[in-house]
C-alpha cells in the first residue's frame, strides 16, 4: 500500500529526528542556565572583600604575611597606590624587582631623603609625579617586607582579580535583576520542553507498538517501522537540520539586538573617582546644598564640578591630617585640576541645559539623577538616551504660573486642547531644539 507507506514515512521520519532536536535543545538551555547562573555567581564571590589575603599564596608565602601586609598596605598606601595602576603615586607590582629591599626601605622611611641624597632614579620619579610628596612611614623592616609580599601576591593574582571585577561591572550596569529573570524563563523552557520529549517518546512508543499488530504491512512497511535508530540519518534529515538553523539564526538576532540597544547607553554606570568624595557625606548627612558645589546649574547649560578651592573653604580646617584630604592640598600645590572622573555625558550632536531644567523648568536634580544624596559614589541613574527625553516632554505639564512670558501661548493653547500645556507643545519634541 504505497499510500500508508508514505504516511509511515512521514510519521517516522519527522517524529525521531524531532525528538533528537528536542533533546538538543534541551541540553542547550541546560547549558545556558548553568552559565547564567555562573555569572551571577562570580559577581556574588567578589562581594565578600579581601578573600584575595585568605587563600594560600602560590609561591608558598606564609599567608599570615600576605595578610598582615594587606592590612599595613590599607591602613597606609592604599590612598596613594594602588598594585596595579597608577593612582596618586605608581603602581607597586614588579618594584621589588626595578629597586633593591635596601633601597624600597630607605624611600618608604623618607623619600625626601634619598632625593636629596641625588639619587638619579629617585629624582626622576619624584618629578614624574610633579613632586608630589610621598610622606614617610616609620615601619619596621619586617612590616615593609610583608607589605611587599602582599604587593607580589596581589601583582601575580592579577588576571583573576581583573576577572571578577568585570563581573562585577556587568552587575553594576543592573544585569542581575534580568539575569535571574532569564534564569526562571530558561528554567521554565528545560520543564516545557521535557515534556513535550515525553510525550513525543510515548508516541511513537504507542504507533510502533499499534503498527507492528497490522497484519496487511508487507516487508518494506515493516522496515520502516522497526527502523532501528540511526543517527547520521536523523542528522542529516531536513526536519533536524532546519530546526537547528532556526534555533541558531534566532540566538545571533537576539545577541545583536542586544548589542545594538547598548550602544552608547551607561546607565548605572559609577566609576571609583580619584578621591573618595562621598555625596552621601556631604549633601545627605551634612545636607549642603547642589548649588553651593555645582555653581552653574541654576544658570547655565553646565551644572559644573567644582575646582578644588570650593572644597578648601571646608578643607582648610576639617580633617586635614585625612590622606583624602592631602590629595586636594597636592592638587593646590602643584597647580592641577583633581581629575575627576565624568560620570554623566552626552554625545556631542545632543544639547542639553541645565539652567533650563532646573530654574525654568522646576525639575529635581533627583528626577533625572536619582537620589545623589545616598550615594557614596555618583551612579548613572538615568538612561539618557532620546527617548528618555521625549518621554518626559511629553508627560510633563509647563510651569506657567507668574510666567508672563507663556500667557499668550497658554490662551493660544487652551483653544484647541483641554489638556494643560505640556512641553511638546512649546516645542519639546522639536529635532532642532536638542539638536545642533
Ligand atoms: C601621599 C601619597 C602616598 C602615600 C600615602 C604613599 N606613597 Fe609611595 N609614592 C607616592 C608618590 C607620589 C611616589 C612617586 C615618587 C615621589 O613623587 O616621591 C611614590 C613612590 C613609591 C615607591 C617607589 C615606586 C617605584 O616605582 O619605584 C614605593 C616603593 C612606594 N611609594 C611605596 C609606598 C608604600 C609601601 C606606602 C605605604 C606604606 C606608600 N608608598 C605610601 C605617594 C605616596
Ligand atoms: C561639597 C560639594 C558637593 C555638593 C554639596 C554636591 N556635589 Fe555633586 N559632585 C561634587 C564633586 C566633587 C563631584 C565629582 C566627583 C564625583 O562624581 O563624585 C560631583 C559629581 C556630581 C554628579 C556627577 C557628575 C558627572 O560626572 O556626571 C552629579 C549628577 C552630582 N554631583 C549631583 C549633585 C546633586 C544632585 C547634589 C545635591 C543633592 C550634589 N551633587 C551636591 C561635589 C558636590
Ligand atoms: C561646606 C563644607 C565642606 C565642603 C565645601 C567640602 N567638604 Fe568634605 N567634608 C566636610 C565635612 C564636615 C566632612 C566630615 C568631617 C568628619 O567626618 O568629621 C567632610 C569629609 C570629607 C572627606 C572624608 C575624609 C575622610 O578621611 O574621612 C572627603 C574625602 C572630603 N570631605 C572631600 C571633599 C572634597 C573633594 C570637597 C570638594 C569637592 C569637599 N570635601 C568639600 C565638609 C566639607
Ligand atoms: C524630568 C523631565 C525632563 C527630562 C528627563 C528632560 N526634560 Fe527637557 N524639559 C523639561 C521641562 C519641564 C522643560 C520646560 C522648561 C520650560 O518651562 O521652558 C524642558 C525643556 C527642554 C528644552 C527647551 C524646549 C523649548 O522649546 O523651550 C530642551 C531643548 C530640552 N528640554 C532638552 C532636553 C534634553 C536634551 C533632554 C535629555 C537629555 C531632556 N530635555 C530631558 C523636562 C525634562
Ligand atoms: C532634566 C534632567 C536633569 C535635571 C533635572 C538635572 N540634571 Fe544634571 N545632568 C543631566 C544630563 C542629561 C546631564 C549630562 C549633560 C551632558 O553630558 O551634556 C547632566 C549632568 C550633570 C552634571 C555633570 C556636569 C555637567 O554639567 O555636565 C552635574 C554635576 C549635574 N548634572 C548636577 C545636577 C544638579 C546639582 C541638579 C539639580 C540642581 C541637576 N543636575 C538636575 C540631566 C539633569
Ligand atoms: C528632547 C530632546 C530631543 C529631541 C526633541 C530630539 N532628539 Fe535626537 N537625540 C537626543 C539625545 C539626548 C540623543 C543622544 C541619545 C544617546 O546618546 O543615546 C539623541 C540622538 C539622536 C540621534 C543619534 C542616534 C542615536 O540614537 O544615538 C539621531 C539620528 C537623532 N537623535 C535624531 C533626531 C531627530 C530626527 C529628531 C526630530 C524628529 C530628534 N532627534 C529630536 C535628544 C533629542
């Protein structure tokens, strides 16, 4: 019967090579979830500070060294140096082997010294960091020794650190809320798709069994019913291999979809700023006000940071022994600007005004930049894109009261709408207005 024959065929031929996919795609989100969940673990992992000083060294260090010298580094160096970058002063991984221990120890208990000794290295270092002043440690030999150690441990844990801290980062920018939601959807998928492989399985399970009771089935008919599995046979049938080209164009979408939404987007975005300036410190527990720092943002475009006098009205007198604090007189001193890190930045085709906002407009600072005052370190709160933009203009009604200037637009307003003047229609939604 060549006409059941093809329904056999047909049956046998997509049921099998649909539960290999299946089982294929199974496996695949069960791989997905396990690395899903190891980024949120790596991210978690480096929440517990400091466990860099517990695990033994490679080297074989004793490790209470490591971590004696972490603590004296802290307490002392930290504001200044950092193992890998530079910061105030060079980065100390690899200085045990540019200087000799001798040397290291006799520039820790007084640099000035062995400048003024004329020592050529020295000197040279000293005004590469335009003479910034390292002050003097009265430590013991063994202390700076352990301070060393922990330099080199630190210096050889390097790459691993840089690992997790990218981790970090991707957390930072608000990837965990999305990652343990895509966890419960993948979740959800792995159960759905076991179930369908199931009852596919029983299926044919059920047919097979039904078939083989037919005594009209001729020899060909048989073959095909009892064909045992055979899987270059299932891979190359077109059922399978459209499945998994479907599956593997969807993924490459998704990714460079998501690519292209992030482009040019930092939100969340709260770089570590030369000095440990805290706004929850100065504008939330000592309640200073925005305007007295950020002198310009009730009149003009720039809402301005400000230099390092504004700080010295204060700083002057409060906590001048803080090493936070002598990295704003070294700044006074050698006549450079504290490089602060821009947090907040547009791209150069997009004007925005401050002075417009926030005096005129009448919008919080906490609208748009969230709540600064509990910040230790600024974060991106907004997106800053251009729909985010828009979207405001749109909902939000003109301050018009005692504002002479809109009452003709109001009374011009009022006769074709019922709605309140909203910042679209004085022309917030206009290219030209936001645009150079
Ligand atoms: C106030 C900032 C400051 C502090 C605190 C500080 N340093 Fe320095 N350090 C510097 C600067 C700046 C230099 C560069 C030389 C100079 O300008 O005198 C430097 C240079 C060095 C050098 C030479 C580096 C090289 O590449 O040859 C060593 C070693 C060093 N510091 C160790 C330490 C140790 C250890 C501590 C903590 C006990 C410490 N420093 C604390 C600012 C500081
Ligand atoms: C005592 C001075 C001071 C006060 C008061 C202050 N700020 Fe700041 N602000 C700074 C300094 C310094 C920086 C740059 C360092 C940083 O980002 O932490 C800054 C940075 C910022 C930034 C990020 C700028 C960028 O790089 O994009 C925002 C936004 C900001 N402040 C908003 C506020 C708001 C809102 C208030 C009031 C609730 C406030 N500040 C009060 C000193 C101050
Ligand atoms: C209106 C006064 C005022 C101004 C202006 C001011 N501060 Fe402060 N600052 C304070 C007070 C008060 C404290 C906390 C003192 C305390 O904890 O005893 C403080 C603490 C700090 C600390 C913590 C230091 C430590 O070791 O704990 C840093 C860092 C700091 N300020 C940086 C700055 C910088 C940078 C500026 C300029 C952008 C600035 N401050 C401007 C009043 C001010
Ligand atoms: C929280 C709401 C809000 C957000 C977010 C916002 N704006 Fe506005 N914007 C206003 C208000 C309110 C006014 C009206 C001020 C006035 O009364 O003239 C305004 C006015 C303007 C104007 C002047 C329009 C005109 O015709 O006078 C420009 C230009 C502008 N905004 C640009 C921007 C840009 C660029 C962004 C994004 C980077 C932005 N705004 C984000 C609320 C917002
Ligand atoms: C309507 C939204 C909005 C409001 C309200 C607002 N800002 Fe901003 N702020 C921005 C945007 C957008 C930028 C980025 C500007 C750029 O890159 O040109 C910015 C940048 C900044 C910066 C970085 C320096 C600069 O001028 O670019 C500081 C500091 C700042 N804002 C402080 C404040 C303070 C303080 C207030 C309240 C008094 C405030 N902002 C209110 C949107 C706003
Ligand atoms: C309320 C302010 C505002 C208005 C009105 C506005 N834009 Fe934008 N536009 C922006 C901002 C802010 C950005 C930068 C967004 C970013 O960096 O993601 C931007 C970015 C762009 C870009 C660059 C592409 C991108 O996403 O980075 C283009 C193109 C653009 N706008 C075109 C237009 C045109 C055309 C109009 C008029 C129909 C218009 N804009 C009206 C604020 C505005």
């Amino acid at each position: 019967m060549p006409h059941d024959k093809f329904h056999y065929e047909f049956m046998f031929g997509t049921l099998r090579p649909a539960c290999l996919s299946l089982l294929s795609l199974l496996l695949f989100f069960l791989l997905s979830l396990n690395s899903v969940q190891g980024q949120t673990d790596s991210s978690q992992v480096e929440i517990s500070p400091d466990n860099t000083a517990v695990a033994v060294t490679s080297d074989g260090t004793d490790e209470a060294v490591v971590a004696e010298g972490e603590k004296l580094f802290n307490t002392n160096c930290r504001a200044c140096h950092a193992v890998d970058k530079k910061l105030i002063g060079p980065a100390l991984a690899g200085v045990y082997d540019r200087r000799d221990l001798d040397w290291i120890k006799l520039f820790i208990r007084n640099s000035q010294a062995v400048i003024a000794s004329g020592d050529e290295y020295a000197i040279d270092l000293f005004e590469e960091y335009n003479k910034t002043v390292m002050t003097p440690f009265n430590l013991a030999d063994s202390e700076i020794e352990s301070i060393l150690s922990f330099i080199k441990f630190e210096a050889e844990n390097v790459t691993s650190a840089a690992q997790t801290d990218a981790g970090v980062a991707s957390t930072d920018t608000g990837n965990q809320a999305p990652s343990s939601f895509l966890s419960a959807v993948l979740i959800g998928l792995v159960v759905v798709l076991a179930l369908i492989l199931v009852v596919l399985f029983l299926i044919i399970g059920f047919l097979t069994k039904f078939l083989q009771q037919r005594d009209e089935l001729d020899e060909a008919d048989r073959d095909i019913v009892n064909q045992k599995f055979n899987l270059t046979k299932l891979v190359k049938s077109p059922a399978f291999v459209g499945i998994v080209a479907f599956v593997f164009g969807i993924l490459v979408l998704k990714s460079v979809i998501d690519g292209l939404y992030q482009v040019g987007i930092q939100q969340g975005y709260a770089p570590k700023q030369p000095i440990a300036f805290s706004h929850k410190l100065h504008a939330g527990q000592f309640e200073i006000d925005c305007n007295y720092c950020h002198t310009g943002v009730r009149k003009s475009k720039s809402a301005n940071i400000p230099s390092a006098n504004i700080c010295m009205n204060c700083h002057g007198q409060i906590l001048t022994e803080s090493l936070e604090i002598q990295k704003i007189y070294a700044a006074i001193e050698n006549d450079r600007p504290i490089e602060w890190v821009r947090v907040h930045n547009l791209p150069d085709l997009a004007y925005f005004n401050h002075e417009q906002h926030v005096k005129v407009g009448d919008q919080e600072c906490q609208t748009c930049h969230g709540q600064i005052q509990e910040m230790e370190v600024v974060e991106q709160f907004a997106p800053l894109t251009m729909g985010w933009c828009i979207s405001c203009h749109k909902e939000t009604k003109v301050d018009t009261k005692g504002n002479a200037y809109y009452d003709n637009l109001v009374e011009l307003h009022a006769q074709h709408s019922n709605e309140p003047l909203k910042v679209e229609d004085i022309g917030g939604l206009e290219c030209a207005k936001c645009h150079y």
